[in-house]
C-alpha cells in the first residue's frame, strides 16, 4: 500500500517539524527511508515523490535540487496537485527564486480554492522576498487568522513590520510569539531559518533588525 507508506513518511516528517516526536532527526531519516522506498514501489505515485520533497525542505536535511526535482516529477504525473505547486514556491522562496515561485502559488490556489492556511504563508513570504511588503503583511495576516498559533507566518510578519516601519505593530507580534512559547530573537530566528539564498536571508534579518527584535 504505497500510498500510506507516503502518507506515513509526511507524519515522521511533520511530527519532527512540530517537536512531536523524542528524536526529530531520527523521525526525518524514518521519514526519508519511507518516502525514497515508496518512490521506488512505485514511481508513478505524486504523493510518493511530494512525501519525498517535503524530507528534503526540512533544515536538517536540506537539500533544494532534490526537493525541486522530486516536487516537478509530481507535478508531470499530476498538474492538477495544487499542494506540489505550492510547496515547489515555498522550496523557490528558501532558495532565491521567488519570481518564479509566484506563479506557482497561485495556480495552487486557482486549483485549490478551498486552501490550507499555509498556502497564505507561502504567498506572503515570496511577496516579501520581492519587496512587495504591505502584499506580504496582508498574506501573512490572512495566513495567521487561519492558523493562529503557528509561529513562522508571525516571524515574518515582524520583519515585513521592521521593513515598513511600523513598529508598534512589529512589538505586539512578537508579544504574541511570547505568549505562544517563543522568545523571537535574532540567534533564536538564526536556528531555525530554512532561507539558503544568502541576500534573501540578509533581507528577512534586516526587517527583524529593524523590527527591534533583540540580540539575545
């Protein structure tokens, strides 16, 4: 049953992402073993190689050419898969390629009108990487109403405040985060960021800077 063995290989991974699971990384190579054996059963199955891709969007085993390629081959056997072409522009977006990624979130939404919230996120961080900042807080704002107690969608938005200039609004943001159990500081953020392209990272640091959020 290929199909579940995929689907399980996507639970390793998010129980990992979540802090579900005592052993995150070992949680990630489960997760690995199942989605490249699933693959291999049967490559024909978009949700095996999508499983796949999601491994290798995870920091701890980030690899963007692999997410990419694995992500592509679901989209060929299925254009209509709306959650492939929407996490190919979250991959886009941690290396740089935000143009790009445009095009792809938006058709996951015209294929998918029903949308998860981080569909939202997506949007608003690739609107953020070109500098279309009041997009980016109105994506992010949406994506947070959605799914309130997500951290990363609120990160973001702190540094799209930094970057407007709207303080006030940057420091109840990351009040929030506090009150959600994460002390938003600029190590804290270095530890966590999956962004690989080097000026995009600089960018997001810079509206965080901005932002006041503290050294420490």
């Amino acid at each position: 049953f290929v199909t579940a063995m995929a689907r399980l290989a996507t639970a390793h991974t998010v129980a990992a992402v979540n802090r579900w699971s005592d052993d995150p990384r070992e949680s990630l190579e489960t997760a690995r073993r199942l989605a490249e054996k699933a693959v291999k059963l049967d490559s024909t199955l978009p949700q095996a190689h999508w499983a796949l891709a999601r491994v290798y969007s995870r920091r701890e085993l980030f690899d963007g050419d692999r997410a990419i390629k694995s992500l592509r081959t679901a989209i060929a056997l299925d254009p209509n898969y709306a959650d492939a072409h929407a996490m190919l522009a979250n991959i886009l977006h941690f290396v740089g390629r935000s143009e790009e990624a445009l095009g792809n979130i938006e058709k996951a939404m015209r294929l998918n009108p029903h949308f998860p919230f981080w569909y939202y996120f997506v949007l608003g961080a690739n609107q953020f990487m070109l500098t279309h900042y009041k997009a980016s807080v109105e994506s992010f704002t949406k994506s947070i109403s959605r799914n309130p107690t997500w951290q990363s969608h609120r990160i973001y938005l702190v540094a799209a405040y930094g970057h407007l200039g709207l303080i006030d609004e940057a420091e109840w943001e990351m009040e929030e985060l506090q009150t959600l159990g994460f002390h938003l500081s600029i190590p804290n953020w270095k530890a966590r960021s999956q962004i690989q392209d080097p000026s995009y990272r600089a960018r997001l640091l810079e509206g965080l800077q901005k932002a006041g959020v503290p050294n420490s």
